[in-house]
C-alpha cells in the first residue's frame, strides 16, 4: 500500500472508529443525507427546478447533472480502482451503504449527482439568493463527506469528484452562452454528446478489465461495468435529445400559480418515478436478451420525459385551456 492510499486508509479508519465509539449515533443522519447524491434525488430535484421554479436554472442543472454522469463513468471504467473495503480489509462500512457501493470506487458518482444538482443550483443562484446557495454548497459537501463517512469511498474518489463538478459548473455556463448565439450550435452540441454516448458505450465494451478473486468471488465483474455504461448513456442521449426537441420544438413556460406548479409536479414526479423503477423491467423484458439496450432504452425514456415530453405536456394543457376559455 503506497503512502498517499496508506493516509487515506488512515482517515477512513479514524471515522469507523468515531462510528464504533459513538455507538453509530450519526449513521442514520449520514445514511439520509447520502441520499442526496443518488440518482432518484437527481433527477426529481432537477425536474422541480426545471418544470416549476426556474426554466434556465433547470437547464443549466441538467447539463452538470449528465454531463458529470458521463465523465464518472468513463474515469470508473478507466482507472478500475476497487472500494476501500477491498483496498484495505480493515475497513467495514455502514452495511446498508454498501447496498448501492457496488462496482469500481473511483470517483464518487454521488457526489457527481450532488455537485451537478445542488453546486450546480447554488452557482445560479447565488447572487439572488446567497443564503440558500451557501446552504445547497453545504449539502453537497455534506454528501461528499457522507461518502467517507459511511466507508464506501476514499477521499480522492469524492475530492477529484468535486472537482470536476466545480469544472463542469464553470464550463457548462459558457457552452451554453455560445450555443445561444447560433442557429445551429445546439446541433453541433448535440452530435458531440451522442458521440461521447457512443465511445462510452464501445470504450467499455472493448476495454480490459482486472479481474481479481476473492475465495473464488470475482471482486468486481467486468460485464456489470459494461451493463452500467448502458443505461447512464441512456440518461445522456435521452436529456440532451430532450433539450434539443424543447429549444426548437417546444418552448414551454413554467406554471405561474402555487396551485399549478404542485399539482403539475406531483403529476410528474410521481410519473417519472415510475418511470425510473418500472420502465427498465417492462422495457428489457421486451427486448428479450438484449437487455443492455434495454436498459439504454429506459434510462434515454426517463431522461427524455424529464426534458422534453412533461414540458410538452405543461404547454399543451395551457394551450387547450386558452383555447377552450377564448371558446367561451
């Protein structure tokens, strides 16, 4: 164990032994605040921005939100680095942690879904209301921690997380001007991404993996690294395809009343959740064998619903509700 990984191990292990002393009187407060950086969180927070508070707030949330997706998943399948449990024996997590910790460790996709939501919402929103960014700035890092905490991640795996949330969240800003200024620049935006999706896709079919046993256990199976490629590309394509089809088709307005925007977002929320725990069984049985397109399938679904086919459902109903009053 080299010495920078020997530290690391270290600090892990001073938190378990906080945990153990404490009798594990923060686990459960940790337990719920990791939920933040899980991918339900993510997505239902982003639509809430999006579909009834702040439309270009929303937008710019789901650019750091799959992008970030996109560029975790291709360091983890890269950089194949095992969960510190496995690195170091000595340590034991929070066991209802390790239920969604499976997989390679390196970098935290938790705190990607943290900084590309809640970073992402407190960077826009941070000249008009300072208090509640400083206080979104603090749940992220909060999610960041819990990573550690819980034992389910290094500090590098969160650390170089945050930094490339922190990244994205500056560069994301400008990209985004500069599509604004051209007719056809979202196009040229939304073939790079599709390309990204397809080297994800094909990078991880093709790569290497290590393959280590434990007591005859593979450590991590390098056909679920390929199967997770599948649905997070799915995420990607389908919200960027989603942001096309509203920008030139669509154009939707958020609702203006308090009455609206619950009753429009518990529709949809309750829809798209749905969605993220039904459609890939209904979806992959469907699809018989190929069941890691189904997988894409459903993920590119969810993720389409949330940018473009809800918002036209938002314009729509306001449509035949004009219609149907200038009628009468």
């Amino acid at each position: 164990m080299n010495s920078f990984l020997h530290i690391q191990m270290d600090y892990l292990l001073l938190l378990q032994n906080f945990r153990e002393w404490s009798g594990g009187i923060f686990d459960s407060f940790f337990t719920h605040i990791t939920m933040g950086g899980e991918y339900e969180f993510g997505i239902l927070f982003t639509a809430l921005i999006y579909w009834i508070i702040n439309k270009n707030y929303g937008i710019f949330m789901i650019w750091n939100l799959f992008l970030g997706l996109l560029t975790n998943q291709f360091l983890k399948v890269t950089a194949c680095i095992y969960r510190p449990w496995i690195l170091d024996s000595r340590i034991h997590p929070v066991k209802i942690a390790m239920q969604k910790a499976g997989g390679y460790s390196f970098p935290s996709g938790h705190t990607a879904i943290a900084t590309g939501t809640m970073g992402a919402l407190a960077k826009k929103g941070w000249k008009d209301k300072k208090w509640l960014a400083i206080f979104l700035i603090v749940m992220t890092l909060l999610v960041a921690f819990s990573r550690n905490y819980l034992g389910v991640h290094t500090p590098q795996d969160v650390i170089v997380s945050l930094f490339i949330g922190a990244g994205f969240i500056f560069l994301t800003g400008k990209i985004i001007n500069w599509t604004q200024q051209g007719k056809k620049r979202d196009l040229i935006v939304w073939g790079v991404v599709m390309l990204l999706c397809a080297i994800l896709i094909i990078y991880t079919e093709l790569k290497n993996y290590p393959i280590d046993y434990v007591n005859n256990t593979i450590l991590v199976d390098p056909m679920k690294m390929k199967y997770e490629s599948f649905p997070k590309g799915g995420f990607i394509a389908g919200a960027f395809t989603g942001l096309l089809i509203e920008k030139r088709f669509i154009n939707f307005e958020i609702p203006k009343t308090i009455l609206a925007k619950i009753i429009f977002y518990l529709i949809g929320g309750s829809i798209l959740l749905y969605l993220i725990h039904m459609s890939g069984a209904v979806v992959v049985k469907n699809l018989n064998n190929y069941s890691s397109w189904g997988r894409f399938t459903s993920c590119f679904i969810v993720s389409l619903f949330l940018t473009a086919i809800y918002p036209a459902i938002i314009k729509w109903f306001y449509l035949i509700k004009n219609r149907f009053y200038n009628d009468n």
